[in-house]
C-alpha cells in the first residue's frame, strides 16, 4: 500500500512585506499555497495512493475567507473520485479557524477528534491510524501519553501536531520526546508543525514532510509533502515529493575584491548567472541576495540598499527573467577594509566625527535624545515598514547601541569616499 503524508499547508496564507516591493509577483505569492496543494492532488491520483494523512495546520488560523474551505471541499472531491480517503487532523492554526468548527467536509474525509484520541482501522490495508486533533490553539500537554497500543496484526500510524523535543524555533505546542514516539510501538509517526523537512528511523518511523509550499525568506529550498510505501513486513521507501511553486533562496555574495558600487553590482550579476546555471529545476525563484567581505566599496554602500536592489532588479531581469527570478532583497553585509586607524591619525574634521561618534555608544542622553528623534519617524510608518525594518524594534525598546554600531563606520567611509 501507498500513502501520502502531508501537513502545515496553511491554505490562503496571508502575506506580508510585499507591498513595500512593488515588483514583486504578488499574484502567483497570493496563490502559491493552493497552487502547490492541487499539485499535491494531482500527484496523489496519478500515484494511486490508497490514502492520504494531513498532520495538521490545514487553514491558517483565524482567515475567514470560506472561499478556502470551498476550494479544499473542491480537492477532496477530485480524492473521491478516485476512491482516496483522507484523515485529518488539526493543528494548532485549525484550531483558531472558523471554517474547522463550521464547514461540512466531503465523506471521504475523516477528521481526528479533538476530545481524545481516534482510531481509524483500514481493515483491507491491515492499517490503524491514530490520532488526537487540537481543540485549542495553546494545547501544551503532551497527547502522545493518550495515544492507545498499537493494534496487533496492523501497519500502525500515529498522526501528532508537535513541536517535538528541541524545535525551539517552533511554539512548544504538544511536546514529546523521539523516545515517547518509539516507545508506543507504532509503525510511522506521521507529524506536524515543523516546517522543514526531518526524519528518524528506529524503532518507529518518524517524519517531518515540512510544509507544502515555502511562504517567505525563513522557509528556503524545495518544499513537499512524502509518498510512503509499505508491505507485511514494513516500510519499504519513503520518497519526498516536491510540490512548491515558487522557491525561496538565499544567496551570500562575497565582495571583498570590489572598489565601488559598480563591482559590487558586476559581482552579484556573476553569481546571479551561476545560480540560475546551477538550478536543476524550472521553477520560479525568490530569492535574498546577501553581500558580505571587508572591502573598499563598503563606503559606496552605505545607505544604498534600495539602489543597490534597483540595480541587481535590472540585471536578473537579463539573466533570468522576471517569470524566474525575482529578488526580495538585498541586504549589505558589509565591513569597511580600515578598522578606523586611519582615519583617526588624519587629525581632521572626519577623526573628530568618528571620535564623537565612538563616544555616542555610551553617551545615554544621546542614545535618549536619538530614540526621542527616531520614535516620531517610527510612529509614522506605513504598517508594511513597521514589520520589514529591523532596526523599528530596537528604536521602540530605546536599544541603539548596534544601530549607532552599524552606522558610524558606514557613514565614515561614505564620506571618506565624497571627499
């Protein structure tokens, strides 16, 4: 028998940041989580696969848009049609969304309870499927101590939303040990809630298929579900599936040999063609262009982030078209050669500067006086700047002292560079 394992598909995701980039390809970013789900679809039909196991986070939390729980009844019912069950179970966001408490799903699909755990018997496949859905979103207790035996004489699958012992990245919802998971006896846990791709094998089976379709910068590289093949004696081949429609990279480029602006640009342009060369697959690429080094043109990128990105925007344009390439940004990650001693034996204007403002690092009513100045610029940003600019927080908390860091040998060299 065949099955495929799925989760964290976060239908209709809402996005954010995008409209501080006005090039960016916000139609296919707004359908890329459906898109990459009827993929999964269609691959599970022309698979053949006897069912399918979604480990939670199905919806997105409190969206009310039903038009997504229409468009989900819609896939089941290309799964009916082919005779595919689907077990359910939901996950931390589900348990927020309306559309769980309220949508009648196709009788295909059979959803985990979330007052205890259920058990599906597949009696013609010899397979039980275990699982215990979220009723609330903050579920912190560990479900796995409910989880019943194994059924003896069947292939047992247990379904679990969890961050698992040691995903600190993730809400620590529904934790458990690797050994709690092997200890029950099972054949295949079948998780949730972790976005990337992991798997254990011992005494049990024990798999991460990652999310559907990566949402932003944090969630690179392909993104799927996992197609598991098994018989009497066991598991026999799991294969990951890639379902993405639009794929997250990021791309450090080392600019140390670069003078000024336009080596940096001529740098990032070589890589750019390397990357594309490089990419074994012919979907679209997000991607955030990192340049790091000490170099002398650190001073000619100073405060240049957005005609820096201008630039490159032009040059992946050339190289891969703006259907396959499209860079979220750039950011500067860069050091000037000089560690400031020679500007400061110059005696001038500029080693004055940068003796005032190596002074600034411990000098609270500047810093005071800096918050109080940036606070009213803060406060009067759009909502999209209020989440994409780093430093907002800092300003906010009145915790300047990497800011003032970043800045002043960034601003000495620029002006080193006017001069």
């Amino acid at each position: 028998m065949k099955f495929i394992h799925t989760a964290d598909i976060h239908l209709d995701s809402p996005l954010t940041g995008l409209s501080t980039y006005p090039d960016a390809p916000v139609e296919m970013l707004r359908t890329a989580t459906r898109d990459a789900f009827s993929n999964l679809i269609t691959e599970a039909i022309e698979q053949q696969v006897d069912f399918m196991v979604i480990a939670g986070d199905l919806y997105d939390g409190t969206w009310k848009d039903h038009n997504t729980g229409i468009y989900f009844s819609k896939e089941m019912g290309h799964l009916k049609k082919a005779g595919i069950p689907v077990y359910l179970l939901f996950g931390n966001h589900d348990a927020e969304s309306e559309m769980t408490k309220k949508l009648q799903l196709p009788d295909n699909v059979f959803c985990f309870d979330t007052r205890k755990p259920t058990t599906f018997r597949l009696e013609n496949l010899k397979v039980a499927i275990h699982g215990h859905s979220f009723k609330e979103k903050e579920t912190t207790e560990n479900l796995v101590t409910g989880y019943p035996k194994p059924v003896q004489g069947m292939f047992n699958i247990g379904v679990l939303h969890t961050a698992l012992e040691g995903n600190s990245a993730h809400a620590n919802y529904a934790p458990c040990s690797l050994d709690e998971l092997h200890a029950k006896g099972y054949d295949y846990w079948a998780l949730g809630h972790v976005h990337d791709y992991q798997i254990w094998k011992s005494v049990s089976t024990v798999v991460f298929p990652g999310n559907l379709q990566g949402r932003h910068i944090c969630e690179t590289g392909p993104r799927g579900a996992v197609l598991v093949a098994a018989d009497e004696c066991g598991i026999q081949e799991i294969n990951r599936i890639f379902v993405d429609v639009l794929r997250w990279n990021s791309l450090e480029v080392d600019v140390t040999q670069c003078k000024k602006l336009s080596e940096v640009v001529s740098t990032i342009g070589k890589a750019l063609e390397i990357f594309v060369e490089n990419s074994s697959s012919n979907i679209p690429s997000a991607v955030r262009i990192t340049v790091t080094g000490k170099t002398s043109a650190h001073g000619d990128l100073f405060g240049l982030e957005s005609q820096l990105r201008a630039e490159v925007l032009a040059l992946a344009a050339s190289i891969g078209g703006t259907e396959r390439l499209w860079i979220e940004k750039v950011k500067v990650g860069t050091s000037e050669v000089d560690d400031g001693e020679a500007i400061k034996a110059r005696a001038d204007a500029l080693s004055d500067l940068q003796d005032i403002l190596l002074a600034a690092e411990s000098d609270q009513d500047f810093i005071k006086n800096l918050r109080d100045e940036l606070l009213g610029l803060v406060n009067k940003a759009p909502l999209e700047l209020q989440t994409s600019v780093p430093y907002f927080n800092a300003i906010r908390s009145g915790d300047l002292l990497e800011l003032i860091r970043e800045v002043r040998p960034g601003l000495v060299s620029y002006l080193v560079k006017a001069e």
